[in-house]
C-alpha cells in the first residue's frame, strides 16, 4: 500500500464522514458529509480521483416530513444522524451538493460527536444514484396523468401508512399516437402485518377500487388493473416489470414538497 493511501486511510477518510461546518459556504450547514465511496476516498492518485463529493445537511428544527424520508423524493431527503449518540433529523438536497479538491484532504477536518449508520448511508447513497438513474415516463403519460394526479394523490394519502411502496406498469411505455391509449397495472404495496388488518384491508380495497374509476374516466387510459398486493407475493421476476411509482413525488402523490404542520415524524 502506497505512503499516501496509508496516510488518508489512517486520517479517517471514507464514505459517511462528516466535516466541519465551516469548511465551505453553506448558511445553516450543520456539516458536510462525503458521499465517495471508501476506496475513491483513499485513492492515492489524485488524477484519477481529484475531488470529494459533499453533501451540506441541516438540523431539522421543526417536524420531519414522512414523504421526504426513504428516498422517495429525487431532490430533497430527510434522514436520521446521531449527535453524541442521539438521534436527531437532518435534511439535504441534491442541488447542494458541492465538490472539494482531494488534493486539500489535510486541512479538512471531521466533525466530531456526528454519525451515520450503515442502513441510512446505504438509503442516502440510493438516494443520490436514483436522481439520475429512476427511469423517465413519456411525456404522453405525464401529460395524460397530470389532470389525475391532485385527486390520485388525495385518495393515496388516506392510506399512505399503510402502503410500503406502489408499483406501476404501463403499455406501451412510449409516446401515444393520436387515439391511442395507455394500459395500466398499479399495486399497493403492503406488508403481511397489514394484510391481517381487516380495517387497513378495507381502505386499501377502497383505495383501489376508487382508483381504477379515476383512470377509467380518463380518455387517454384504458380501465386499469388495480390491486393490494402482500410484499411476500411477488418475486424478483414479477417485480421487474414495474416502476416504484412511490419514488416519483411529482407524479404518483400530487403534493408540494414542503412539509404539512401535522406530519407525524418528530425530532
């Protein structure tokens, strides 16, 4: 192992590192926290790997938003650090992000009293990669939904606890010509603790049915497939046909982006 690979890995330099708020100009950063990958952060070729990618997080001082968490929104997130061992909620967004040349490791320094877990850090980075790597729907689509999407997400959100994600299938997944139409597949998500809930599964049922009017109603789409479906009941092989419509905040749940007053995650 090269001098220098020795002296970042000895430094303390890997993925989930927190560096001090006054390393950079960000107003309210309560840290940076660097997203690379260990091994780029330890890369003794500064040629190859020339910059730390950073993330500035601030405290929440107020509630987190249940629909910022997991991922679900492709520019801004609101997860779980610890600060001297307690728990608190932090938000980022990916616009902020900020690169720092590597070659100037030795006048960053770590925050101390500040961690992320394995679990969160893994969701963070899933987070960052999805921004770029969810898939686009046709314009014809988003267009057709879009007059949908305010009363969709409306019905959604009466059992939003209770659905662990909604997968979508669409055909074609293309642009339509004049006249054609779009066939749908939805499911609703649960787990097998909700589909033992004989109240949980009537408003689920009720979700459904209510949805299938929406699209049937619509011109653009055929009357769709639209059901409750236990996470234990769908295969990789299954799955693999459809979108996590969840992750797509502008499309499958018509909200703003800013956080309700009575949201139910507190710090």
């Amino acid at each position: 192992m090269s001098e220098l690979r020795q002296a970042l890995k000895d430094a303390g330099w890997r993925q989930g590192v927190i560096l001090v708020p006054g390393s950079f100009e960000h107003k309210n950063a309560l840290g940076f926290l660097v997203l690379n990958q260990t091994c780029d952060c330890i890369n003794p070729d500064f040629e190859k790997e020339p910059h730390f990618e950073l993330l500035p997080i601030e405290k929440l001082t107020g509630k987190a938003d249940s629909r910022l968490r997991n991922g679900q929104n492709p520019r801004q997130i609101h997860f779980q650090i610890q600060l001297n061992g307690q728990d608190i909620w932090v938000s980022a967004k990916i616009v902020d992000i900020i690169q720092s040349d590597r070659s100037d490791y030795a006048s960053l320094k770590f925050l101390g009293g500040l961690s992320i877990t394995k679990s969160v850090l893994s969701d963070l980075i899933l987070w960052r990669a999805q921004r770029y790597l969810r898939t686009a729907f046709p314009d014809s689509f988003e267009n057709a939904f879009y007059p949908l999407h305010k009363t969709f997400g409306k019905e959604v959100a009466k059992c939003e606890g209770d659905i662990e994600s909604i997968l979508i299938s669409i055909l074609p997944f293309e642009e339509l010509e004049d006249e054609e139409r779009y066939e749908i597949q939805l499911h609703f998500m649960v787990t097998p603790n909700v589909m033992r809930q004989l109240e949980s599964m009537q408003g689920l049922k009720h979700l459904s049915e209510n949805i299938q009017k929406l699209f049937a109603d619509s011109p653009e789409f055929d009357a769709p497939i639209c059901s409750v479906t236990c996470l234990d009941e769908m295969n990789l092989w299954e799955a693999r046909k459809f979108i996590d419509f969840s992750r797509y905040d502008y499309l499958s749940f018509g909200k703003e982006e800013s956080a309700p007053e009575n949201d139910t995650y507190q710090i």
